[in-house]
C-alpha cells in the first residue's frame, strides 16, 4: 500500500528539499517490523505495547517512506502527526484518508 502525503513544510534533507513522503508499506518486511520495535525500544524504553507508541509508529513510518527517523522527527508538527498516522492506520489495515476521516467525527 503507497500512502502519499504532501508536506505543509517542506523538509530539507542533504541540502534537498522534499515536499512530499510516499509511504511504501508493500516494500517492508517483518524483519523491518523487528526492527522497527526495537529502535522504537531504545528510543523510549520498554512499553507492554510497543506498536501502540509514537516512537514504533515513527521508526515505522521512516523505513516506509525511506528517510531517516531522525529526519522525520524534523517535520513540522502536523505533518509529523500525519505521518505516524499512516503507520498506525496501516497497522489496523486502513488507508490514510479512512484514519482521517474517523478523527474527524470524533471532533
């Protein structure tokens, strides 16, 4: 599943500016989850659900679309947040604008 998702702030990296993450979900592996969990691990320590947190969600997300986690870190905050959603709406096997469309009735 590609997710696209086009920046509000650009992100600069290696001197290039990108404006836009695609999140390639298709393309990971479950060593890529392994690992994912156990980045997550080191960044913010022992959580009894680690697929729960921001940290596995970002680590996710940063492998998805092919940046560094700590470049994603860098995204402004709502594009950031977009970000981890996509993860979080791949892990519970939804698309992007489906997890959108659910906050936004519980507003």
């Amino acid at each position: 599943m590609k997710v696209p998702l086009p920046l509000e702030k650009p992100l600069k990296v290696d001197d290039k500016e990108i404006t836009s993450l695609t999140f390639d979900y298709d393309k990971l592996t479950g060593a890529d989850i392994i690992n994912a969990t156990d980045e997550a691990r080191q960044i913010s320590g022992f959580s009894p659900n680690e697929m729960q947190t921001s940290a596995f969600r970002a680590v996710l997300a940063a492998k998805a679309c092919g940046v560094l986690y700590h470049d994603l870190l860098r995204l402004g905050a709502r594009d950031f947040f977009r970000a981890v959603t996509a993860s979080h709406a791949f892990l519970l096997g939804m698309d992007l604008k489906e997890m959108e469309e659910i906050e936004k009735t519980e507003e």
